[in-house]
C-alpha cells in the first residue's frame, strides 16, 4: 500500500511562521503516522495557526483527562486523516505512543520515528502542521501539555537554572520510556479518566510525570527544559508582536510566548505603547485590512489575512477602528 504524506517546515516563532508543503510517497504497508516538521530557516506562503493544547480541547478523538489553562493530560485517538493542520504548542508537549507510529522530520532531512512505548519530547514554540492516516488505521496517544509555572516548580526543585552563554536552540527528542512510565499511563485511564476535573491533582501528576522521566539515566530532560526556559525568559516582546500581530494569535497566547505572565504582559506592553495590548493588535490589524483593501482584496479574503476567521467580527472591528465598513 503506496502513503501519502504532507511534510511543512517552519521557523520559529520570534520570526514570521511560513509554510512549505512538500508530496512524498511511502511504501511500508503497516505503519501509521502523524507528521510533524520543524525548521529554524524555511521560505514559503504565510499561513495562520492555531495554539495547543488550546486547540485540541475541541477535537474530535481527545479525551481531557485533567486539564486547566496551557496545561493538560489528553488522551487522542486519530482514525482519519488530518490534513494541513498549522498549529503552534504554546508549552512543553510529551508524547507517549500506545498504537501506531509518530513521525517527525525536520527540514534538514533527519527524522525520528517513535513507536508503541516509546515518547518524544516537543519543547515550546515547536510547529505541528500536519497529521496524518489512513482509512483503515488508528493512532492512539497520550499527551502532556506542561506550562512554565509547573516547569518552574520542577526545575527549582532540581537545579538553580544557570544562564546559557551561547543561544542553543531546544529541539525535539526522544526519550526512553520505562515501565514506570508505562505504568504510570495505565494508571491515567484506569483512575483518574472519570474524575471530576482537578487543578491541583494536574499538577501533581505532571510533576510525577516529570520525575519519573528524569530518574531515567538515559534522559536529561532537566538540562533540556532548562535550555528551553532560558530561551522564554530572553524573548523580545515588541519584536514578537511586530513580526506575528496578524496571526490569529490572542494577547494570552502572546503573553505565554512572550515568557510573561498575562498581567506582566498587559502592564509592560501598556508602559511601552500607552495601551492595552489588544487595542493595540486590533488597530495594527485594522491598518493592515484597509491596505489590503484599498489594494483590491475582497472583504473576506481581507479578514482572513489578518486573522479573522468571523467576517462580522471583522466589519465590527474596521468600524471600531475606521468609522465606517470595508465597503463604505
């Protein structure tokens, strides 16, 4: 049986996020993928995306075992193809395979491919633009979803983070999985899939996670996450806003990217322009509409391209702006 698959690449996220989408055929009968792409230097066509886990809250095939904000514990199970899906993890994802096969390459060529029992680590920031299956096939997985404030709380009890002198880049990778790990898994769907949704419960079980993950030998999750949190803590915020305000990005989504809480977000972008950062976003929008319109694109195509997805919400927002609709 010939495959299909859809490889993007990327760049990261202090950039503008483009998108190349490159045909390639597979010929192994029996495997089964989700296929994700990474890449530090692409040229292509700008798209939009959306923010995980936010995103899959919504999904159909993803069970929420515990969850609150930019930190969860899903259960996803994919039978049908999922095709051109841009997305951005906005917090550390783990992935811990039951049943099929996880591929990720990157634009570079190398590619790790993760099996039944094994995990792959996806530091913030990373691109998750396309999965992918056949008809007849099924994946199933587990993923975590870790924030910063619950990435703190392990990393303090571990090691005082250190500055990292030259700028490395967190990458993907694989990480052994024991039977600790696996066990722990079991014990997500046995106990805790018909409890009642609990903050402090998601928590604790992440930080277990985390533990049983780095006692490992064979991991050094710790010195990844550091390298990954050192990176937050130096994002640029107005370049972040400037390169990426035309996505359909919220202030909450800037602010977690941004390496900030929301209110220090709200409070330093607001000292810095003399507004709130979402008055700013729809009036840098609204600017742009009214070139793209006075260039000919239609209303529609025009809300598109700067992020809304809702024609109504974006007339309402011109007007706000401009005191009268695209068409007057």
């Amino acid at each position: 049986m010939v495959k299909s698959i859809v490889t993007v690449f990327s760049i990261n996220i202090d950039e503008c996020l483009y998108l190349i989408p490159h045909g390639r055929l597979l010929t192994k009968a029996s495997s089964k993928y989700i296929v994700v792409a990474i890449s530090d230097r692409s040229r292509g066509m700008m798209m939009k995306y959306q923010t995980l886990p936010k995103a899959l809250y919504a999904y159909p095939g993803v069970e929420k075992i515990l969850h609150d904000n930019q930190s969860c514990i899903l259960f996803k199970k994919l039978s049908r193809s999922l095709l051109h899906q841009e997305k951005i993890a906005t917090s550390h994802c783990f992935i811990y395979v039951l049943e099929g096969e996880v591929g990720v390459q990157a634009s570079d060529g190398s590619s790790i491919m993760t099996r039944p029992g094994e995990m792959l680590f996806m530091p913030r920031d990373t691109y998750l633009i396309s999965d992918f299956v056949t008809v007849d096939d099924t994946i199933e997985l587990y993923l975590i979803f870790i924030e910063h404030d619950i990435i703190d709380v392990f990393l303090n009890a571990k090691v005082k983070c250190k500055d990292i002198a030259s700028p490395i880049i967190p990458s993907i990778c694989k990480l052994q999985a024991n039977a600790s790990i696996s066990h722990y898994f079991k014990a997500l769907t046995n106990v805790y899939s018909d409890l009642d949704n609990n903050r402090e419960l998601l928590k604790l079980k992440i930080l277990e996670f985390l533990y049983l993950v780095d006692i490992d030998s064979r991991n050094d999750i710790t010195e990844t996450l550091e390298i990954s949190e050192q990176r937050k803590r130096k994002r640029n915020m107005t370049s972040l806003m400037l390169e990426n305000y035309k996505n359909n990005l919220t202030v909450s989504d800037f602010a977690n990217l941004s390496g900030r809480s929301l209110s220090t977000f709200n409070r330093e972008f607001k000292r810095k322009y003399g507004k709130p950062p979402k008055q700013w976003l729809i009036e840098q929008k609204m600017f742009e509409a009214n070139k793209l319109l006075a260039n000919g694109s239609n209303v529609t195509n025009c809300a598109l391209e700067v992020g809304y997805s809702n024609v109504s919400h974006f007339i309402k927002a011109y007007r706000s702006i401009h005191g009268k609709t695209p068409k007057e």
